[in-house]
C-alpha cells in the first residue's frame, strides 16, 4: 500500500462507491476503505442469517423460511426510475454490464381501501378506476399538457410560468380535484408531504415528466430493480473504481483522522495487522458514520422488513411499490411499501419481502405509525418481521473549509434521485466541475420484463 493518494473514501456505501467509480476512471488515485467486511454499508444486501444476526440477536433463524443464503434483503429499500439519473450514471460508465435489471410489475396507490395502479398515460388517465368521469378528462388534459411543454416554446406553457405558478396553481388551473391532485404529488411526482403544493411548479412537472417517461420506457412502471439486490450496486461501481487502479480495503479501522493547525484533512492513520500506518491525501469523502463530529440530525426514517407468503395484488405482480399517501392515512409523511420476491432473486420461491417505510412523526411504536401498511399485507404478528429506526445524517458544512466531504443518509424517497443528487453535488465540491454524463440513448439499458 502507498502512502499517498489523491482521494480517500471512508464507507462502501452506493454514494461513496459511485464517486469513487467517477474519479478513478478520471484517473484520481483512490483509497477505498470500509470498518466492515463486506461491501455497502447502508445499501448492503443481507442473507437470512444476517438479518437476524443485526435484528434479533439471539434468536434462531425460522427454519421454514427457506435457506439462508437465498435472500438479499436490502436495508434501504429503493427502486431506480427507469429513466432516471442513476439510470444514466450506470450506463455512462459500463456498470450495467455487471448489474442485470428487471422491470418492477407494479406503482400503486392505495384509495377507497385498495392498491390501484396510478395512471401515467393518457389512456390509463381515461380507463382508470381512482377517478370519476369528468375528472378523467381533466387529467388527460393535465398529462397532455406535462408531455407536450416544452420550455423554449411559449405556445405549450398554456399561460403558466413554472418558476412562479405555484403547483397548486398549475393543478387549479385543469381543475384537478384533491384526490387526483394527492396522488399526481405523492404517487407520481413522489413528494412524501405537501409542502411542495405552494413551491414554485417547476419541479413537480420535472417529476411528472420523469415519471412518465420512466414509464414510457418499459410499460409496466417506472422502476426497475437490479437481480440479487440493491448490493449489487455499491459493489458494481466499486469493481469499476478497482478496475481503474482504486484500493480496496475492508474491515479497515481508521485508528486518527489527522488535520493540520488549521484543522485541514491531511490523512488517517490505519492500523494494519498490529502495525500503524499513515496515509496520506488531500482530501476525504465518507458516510455519515466516520464523522459524527460533523454531522447532524433532524428526521428519524422507520423502516420494517417482513417476510411474506403473499402479496395484496389481484393482477399476478411478482413486485410493486405501493404509496399510502398521508391524507390516507391521517398521517404528514407518506408511508412506502415495496414489494420484491424470488422473481428478482431476493427471497426463494413462494417468499416474498415487503419493506415499509415513512418518516416518524411522534412517539408511537413504530408498529403503531405503519398499522395501515401492516394491515394492507395482512401482518398481524411481527415474528418474520425485522425493525430499524435510523437517523437521517447530514453534513454540517460542505466541505470547502476542511477538505471533508460528507453524504447524507440515505432518507425515506423510495427511488435514488436524492441520492444522485448528492453524488453530483458531493462530485463538484470535489473536483471543481460539474458531472457530465453521456446521454442515456434508447437501447443501451437494458431490463428483463
Ligand atoms: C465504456 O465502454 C465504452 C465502449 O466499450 C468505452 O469506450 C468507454 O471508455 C467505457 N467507459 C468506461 C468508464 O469504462
């Protein structure tokens, strides 16, 4: 091992992974290095045995659930837009040809006390069951309008101005109703409040549209999700970093992260097989976790991994996202259930994984604050069914003044747009530039139906 490198990371998480990816193909000399023994961290994929082991100490494996090694249960459970950013990442630096995807079955919204599928084509909009006569109308209006805007021409943007018009606005102005408008926000743009209602629109309809291109792309719903789970993504692009010169190191402890005077990052001392090593860069990108010093927190995400025999899906779905809006549920945050089997590899034949999750609002037992989710999966007991309470860590200043680079936790969106994000944004403190990607051209991702 040197003793110099251009960039340290701390953690194998996905955001920590794709950066180091991104900088060793710019030929950056990279030291990767992870506390544990496997790759991923927070967006690791755990065996039966594990689960357990991190959930209930303790306590023996079910043995009718099956052999261990047949599950990849994801911590953090999150779909990829088809047509996203990730999406393009992947493409724009060959870590697809590692990662097999598979198109998700199903997006579904619970209303009248059932799953129905949100509709993101004007045909769905007409034959959809969540909507009255008059309103479909209104809505195939709506999505006519979001698929035909185009911003350097005026005659598409029927009067509005997206940096001004509030989404409210925007939808008051096709008539929508409150339940059409809910799950337009919640089910298609995503927001898990309603805080965006009075933000400027621009963003909503840049969801919208994502939305329904995502969909447009493979048919059945705007996500898609690797085969064996979400590990296989932070080890994908660590494979790409490696390929391009990256140092791996598990199971490394970072004994001192040193500074100079000025309290600038200069390196970390290892200790390596009894020994202390220094190494040195200028500077360092790691998870929340190596720096609880420079992080802070405001939200706390709930998220629950059950084991189920069956799915709530009258159509044959193998694998879905169902949404129970806060307006549902008399709750402020959204609450996200997704739903993956032996189809995507995660779980053996006949099991299935179902993991829910929300921000939590008051001091309610968890299991308390998601009864409706659990309900909707006919869980009544909670022996298949795993709990974790997490922080959602941010850094407390970006980095400019001490060289540390910080991501942020994972949060509650149950797609990787905020994690691209920070992997953009975490990439320009960096480097100075900001990320170009190759476009993403039609045929070059490819997903198993
Ligand atoms: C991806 O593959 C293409 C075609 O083989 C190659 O030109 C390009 O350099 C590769 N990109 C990376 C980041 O390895």
């Amino acid at each position: 091992m040197d003793e110099e490198y251009d960039v340290i990371v701390l953690g194998t998480g996905l955001t920590e992974c794709v950066l180091s990816g991104l900088l060793s193909v710019e030929g950056k000399k990279v030291l990767h290095i992870d506390r544990q023994d496997y790759y991923g961290g927070e967006s690791a994929s755990l065996n039966l045995q594990q689960l357990y082991e991190k959930f209930k100490p303790g306590k023996e494996v079910d043995a009718s659930l099956g052999r261990s090694r047949d599950y990849c249960v994801d911590l953090i459970p999150k779909f990829l837009m088809a047509n996203g950013e990730l999406t393009n990442i992947l493409v724009h630096t060959n870590v697809t040809r590692y990662v097999e995807f598979k198109q998700i079955d199903g997006s579904f919204v619970f209303r009248y006390g059932k799953p129905s599928k949100v509709p993101a084509t004007e045909y769905e909009a007409v034959t959809s069951s969540l909507i009255g006569l008059f309103e479909k109308r209104r809505l195939k209006n709506f999505l006519q309008w979001v698929a035909n805007y185009k911003e350097d021409d005026v005659a598409t943007h029927k009067g509005l101005k997206l940096d001004i018009d509030t989404t409210d606005a925007v939808y008051n102005k096709f008539g929508l109703e409150e339940g059409t408008k809910n799950f337009i926000g919640h089910a298609m743009a995503l927001y898990d409040n309603d805080e965006y209602l009075q933000q400027p629109a621009r963003e909503a309809v840049e969801r919208v549209v994502l939305y329904c291109q995502s969909v447009a792309r493979y048919g059945k719903s705007p996500y898609l999700y690797p085969l064996y789970g979400l590990g296989e993504l932070p080890q994908g692009f660590s494979r790409l970093s490696a390929i391009y010169g990256g140092t791996f190191m598990l199971s490394t402890k970072v004994e001192q992260v040193l500074y100079d005077e000025a309290g600038v990052f200069q390196g970390v001392k290892l200790s390596l097989d009894g020994e202390e090593h220094v190494v040195k860069a200028p500077q360092v990108i790691a998870d929340p976790t190596y720096f609880p010093e420079k992080v802070s927190s405001s939200e706390k995400v709930i998220r629950t991994i059950s084991i189920v025999d069956q799915l709530p899906l009258k159509n044959g779905e193998t694998s879905a996202q169902i949404i129970l809006t806060g307006k549902e549920t008399g709750r402020k945050n959204d609450i996200y259930i997704a739903l993956i089997g032996s189809e995507h590899k995660v779980a053996p034949q006949g099991k299935n994984i179902a993991i829910v999750s929300s921000i939590i609002e008051g001091d309610k037992p968890p299991h308390i604050q998601l009864e409706s989710a659990f309900k909707l999966l006919g869980i009544k007991a909670f022996d298949r069914t795993f709990m974790g309470l997490s922080d959602l860590f941010a850094p407390i200043e970006d980095g400019s003044k001490d060289n540390v680079y910080i991501s942020k936790s994972y949060d509650a969106t149950s797609h990787f747009e905020s994690v691209t994000e920070d992997v953009k944004d975490i990439y320009f403190r960096v480097t100075g530039k900001p990320l170009k990607l190759t476009k993403l051209e039609e045929g070059e991702f490819n997903a198993q139906a």
